[in-house]
C-alpha cells in the first residue's frame, strides 16, 4: 500500500500516446487495498488522458461485470464493450493443425473426430470460463508429450507422426481428471 499507485502511474505512462492493455483485468478486483489503490489511479488516468490514451481492459464477462461494478469510475468511462465469441470446434482444430504445421508433426486422418469431439465437449461443458485458443494448444502440448513418450517407449521411427492412440490417450486422461 503506498506504492501501488506509483507503480500503477509508471505503466501508465508507458502506455500515453498508445494503448494500455490489460489482460485478465477482473484480477484488478480483490478485497485488497492495492487493488483499489490500483483501480483509482488507473481511473482518474483514464479521464484525465482520455485524448492521449486508450484503455483495453480483457477477460471473461462475468468477471470483468463483477470488475465494472466494482467501481463507478469504470461505468462512466468505459465507451464500448465487446464481446468476441469462443472459436468454433472447426477453428480450434485448425489452431490445433496450425501448430501441428509449425512443429513439422503430421496427424494421423483419424484424429480429427476425437480432437473435434473434445474441442465440442470441452465449449459445451465449461462456458464460463472456457479457455478458447488456450485449449487447444494445451491439448497440443499435452499429445506432443504423448507422443514423444510412445516414440522412446516403443523405439519407434514415426517422430513425426500424431497418432489416434496418441490422441485419444491424452483426451481420455483429460475427461478422467477431477
């Protein structure tokens, strides 16, 4: 306390003449003294620079209404609010298949109904805080690390081949998860 709005001030001013962007900004809303010290700064700042600089606060919409509310300074200064839709199963799969490109992998044809089944389960099952293009490289990551367990285990050649098994392996310890 006491110095949060100091350092809230020098982002700040980083930031004048462009674009201050703050992701997860619902985590500026905590019972805590710094984050109202933080929110108060950043406001009068938003009014007192309106001409100089722009504020992009992002998150998930129920938190960043709890963060709105939280304070009346945001609701009179905030001009626009957009919401962006959570990628479709077939984009999530084409991120999905874009690093899978990037890394020099190929996926087995037989892949994609349980990658794209996973992708529409996973939206279904958590929409209100789904992760969209996080998911699907975490799920990446996750048959990547399956992957190169088989290649070593097995002796295989295949290093650069997804497979079902692959796939499926990391899906199925994924739904089984508490």
């Amino acid at each position: 306390v006491g110095q949060t709005a100091l350092k809230t001030q020098k982002v700040i001013n980083q930031a004048m003449g462009g674009v201050l962007f703050i992701d997860e900004a619902y985590s500026l809303n905590s019972s805590d003294n710094y984050s109202s010290e933080c929110i108060s700064t950043l406001i009068k700042a938003m009014e007192d620079h309106r001409d100089n600089l722009c504020v992009i606060l992002a998150g998930y919409p129920k938190d960043m209404e709890k963060l709105i509310e939280a304070n009346k300074g945001f609701q009179s200064r905030i001009q626009f609010n957009i919401e962006f839709e959570n990628y479709s199963d077939t984009e999530l799969y084409q991120i999905f298949n874009k690093m899978l490109e990037q890394e020099q992998f190929k996926l087995d044809k037989k892949c994609k109904n349980a990658i794209l089944e996973y992708f529409s389960n996973e939206s279904r099952n958590n929409k209100d805080n789904f992760s969209n293009g996080r998911l699907a490289r975490n799920l990446f990551e996750k048959v990547k690390f399956e992957q190169a367990t088989r290649v070593i285990e097995q002796n295989s050649k295949d290093y650069d081949l997804i497979t079902t098994a692959d796939v499926t392996a990391v899906i199925d310890k994924i739904k089984t998860k508490p």
